[in-house]
C-alpha cells in the first residue's frame, strides 16, 4: 500500500524516519516507466494539439502528484492529528505554504496582470452555502480517506478504496451542480477582500499575523497535551529527494511553487474540484441527459466548458498530472503495490465520503485547493470561513470513522 494510505501518514513517516526506520525498498520498474511515457506523449502531445502553456500546467500537475506524495501531504491527516492526538505539525506546515503562497499571490494579483496577461484571485461570497458545503465536506474528508487533491494522489499512488471515494466525488459534484442555482439563492453577504480593505501591504500584513496565530495555537495545544511540540524534520532525517520520503516543510514549499506557477500560467489559483464537476456531467450528456440545461452550465463561459474537449480544460489536465506524478513517486519510493482486499463497510463510508466531498465542494465554491488554498492566499474571507466550517466537519467525521471500521 502506498506510504499516504496510513493513519496521520506524515506523522508515522517522521516517527519512523528519525528512529531510523526507513526501509530501502526496490524501484517499481513497470509502472515507473507507464507512468513516464505517459508524461512524456501527454506533455508532447497538449503543446502541439493545444498550447505550450496547457502542456507545462500539465508538467505542473505532475509535481504536485510528486510532492504530495512524497511529502505526504496530508490536509485529512494532518487535521485528524490536531483534532486526535493534538498534534499540528501538518497544520502548521499548512500556514507556511500559505504565508509563501501570500508574498507572491498579492503583489501580483494587485498587478491584475502578468506579462501581459490577465491575472485574478479566488474571491467568492460569503454565505450559507459555503458554510454549510465546507461542512460536508469536512466530514466526507475524515469518510472517504482524503481531500481533493488527497484523493487524487492516493489514488494515483495505488489506493483502490481512493477509486471509489473519487467516483462518488465525481458523483457528488454532479449533484451539486444540480442543486446549486438553489444554494446560490441562498443569504450571503457578499464578497469581502483583504487586500480591498486594507491594501496589498496592509493584507499580507494581516494574513502573516493570522497565519502566525493559528501557528501558535497549534503549538500550545500540543504542548498542553504532550509537553512539547513536534520540529519539522530535515532531509537528513527523511529520505532521499528522488525516492522520498520528503519532510512535511519541503511539501509545503513545494505547493506554495504549485500554486503559484499555476497563477503564473493559467491566470488564477490552482483548482482540484472544478474537473469532477465537468467530468460527470459530460457522461450524464453522453448518456442522453439533458445537462446542457441545467442552469448551472447556461453562462457562456461554463456552456464553453461543457461543450469544449476535456484537453483545454486547464483543471483537467492538471487533475490527471496529479495522478500520474503520484504514481511516478510510488513507483520511485517502491511502494505501489495495490491492495483489492477492502472491508465492506470501508466501502460504505468510501461511497458516502465521496458524496459529501463531490457535494460540499461544489456548494462552497471549492475544496481545500480552491477554497482554502487559493481563498486564503487570495486574501478571501471565504477560504478562512471555509476552513473554519471544514475543520468543524473534521471534527464529526473524525468521531464517525470508528462506525465504518476506520481506525483514528
């Protein structure tokens, strides 16, 4: 099973590799070198039939497949082990990657233009549906085993049970979609901006500031509980940079350069959940349902979108290079090696997590990615109620695992 599969992943990887533990294990020769070829003929082939630019977003996926596979990157782990044990290593891994993310997001979102080009933020309302959306998917993230990008590079690692959990989100998303002129009716208070309010200086300002205190929370709470805190491990204590495993800090950099080579490229902020949406409602299309006329997909832009080829949509195919990167690091690390043996009510909580991800993503205006990575670094008090209302859904879906035979 991959390395990301375990409870707190991140946590046990650092245990085992400062108590020396760490097992050298043989390359995965074949799925290595599909993985590479794939890459390869991808990347060669979106710069001829689409844009350079498509082809080096689809580059970028594919580190990100790496990172988080290599780091661990849990955002369903690292919760559970703040809200578990009080532990805030990968919580506090988080803000770092945001406070870098920031320093380069704000300057350049205040520009409105890079190169030439147009470039924007992730800013969306505040309201109800957010909330509530962030909430459900709180819960289908501790249900269904990952986030959105967790999904995606888990299952990309060798995670059959991740499959399931990314069909139902797929599903989900498609209800979503469905529902979503009613959630969007729904009061809200409007759009609000840090960097509107107070200024690109005076919003990084207070998004450090933010980004410190949730930092030192989670420093307190885990010395209460433990009597000290947990270090970022260094290079020396983990793995090797090519084989992993990689310290939680090196996956925070290495998302921050994610997040904002996709601003860079594509304009905007990285985005995961986006894709699911389309993906499933063009099988509905393909199957003769009438999706075309649903309200969601009536704007010009969306309309575009859904009647477009799969190979111009940036999330697409940076969903795909997240899978593959993911197994391009599995194979490295030795680990891929699919396990079909999943306990039936495992099943259950993959099928209904996935559901709640699919829904409360769409509903909120995003995921993880999206909302909270990007509203945040955006300088949206959406991404902060977000991860406010998620990680209360954390909290229930947490309590939940044992009922389905998950362990905490």
């Amino acid at each position: 099973m991959p390395i990301v599969a375990a409870s707190s992943a991140s946590s046990s990887r650092s245990s085992s590799a400062a108590s020396g533990l760490l097992i050298s294990r043989p390359l995965n020769v074949p799925p290595l070198a599909a993985a590479g070829a794939i890459v390869a003929a991808g990347a060669i082939y979106l710069a001829q039939a689409v844009s350079l630019t498509q082809s080096l977003l689809f580059l970028v996926g594919v580190l990100a497949g790496l990172v988080l596979y290599h780091a661990a990157f849990g955002f369903t782990s690292s919760w559970r082990a703040m809200i578990s044990e009080r532990r805030g290593e990968g919580l506090r891994a988080q803000m770092v990657m945001l406070a870098l993310t920031c320093a380069v997001f704000i300057p350049l979102i205040a520009s409105g233009e890079l190169l030439g080009h147009p470039v924007r933020g992730s800013v969306s309302p505040l309201g109800i549906s957010v909330a509530v959306g962030a909430f459900l998917f709180g819960v289908g993230m501790q249900l269904g085993g990952g986030c959105a990008s967790g999904t995606l590079y888990t299952a990309g690692g060798g995670n059959p049970r991740m499959l399931v959990t990314l069909f139902s989100f797929v599903a989900g998303s498609v209800i979503g979609v469905l529902h979503m002129p009613a959630w969007e009716r729904a009061p809200q208070l409007g759009t609000f901006s840090l960097m509107k309010t107070f200024g690109p200086a005076g919003a990084l300002g207070v998004s450090l500031v933010l980004f410190a205190a949730v930092a030192t929370l989670s420093f307190n709470v885990e010395r209460r509980r433990h009597g000290k805190h947990a270090r970022f491990l260094t290079w020396s204590e983990t793995g090797s940079w090519l084989r992993g495993p990689w310290p939680v800090i090196a996956g925070a950099v290495g998302l921050a350069l994610v997040n904002i080579a996709t601003l860079v490229l594509a304009g905007r902020p990285w985005g995961v959940t986006s894709a699911f949406a389309l993906w499933g409602s063009k099988a509905l299309a393909l199957l003769g349902v009438n999706v075309a006329g649903w309200a969601y997909w009536a704007p010009p832009a969306r309309a575009a979108e859904l009647q477009g080829s799969l190979l111009t949509d940036v999330t697409t195919v940076m969903d795909v290079g997240i899978m593959l990167g993911a197994l391009a690091a599995a194979a490295l690390a030795g680990r891929f090696a699919p396990s079909w043996k999943i306990p039936a009510r495992s099943l259950v909580a993959a099928v209904f997590g996935g559901l709640l991800l699919g829904y409360g993503s769409r509903i909120a205006y995003g995921c993880n990615i999206g909302a909270y990575f990007g509203g945040i670094a955006s300088t949206s008090l959406h991404g902060w109620l977000w991860f406010g209302a998620a990680f209360l859904g954390n909290a229930i879906g947490t309590r939940l695992r044992p009922v389905f035979g998950m362990k905490v």
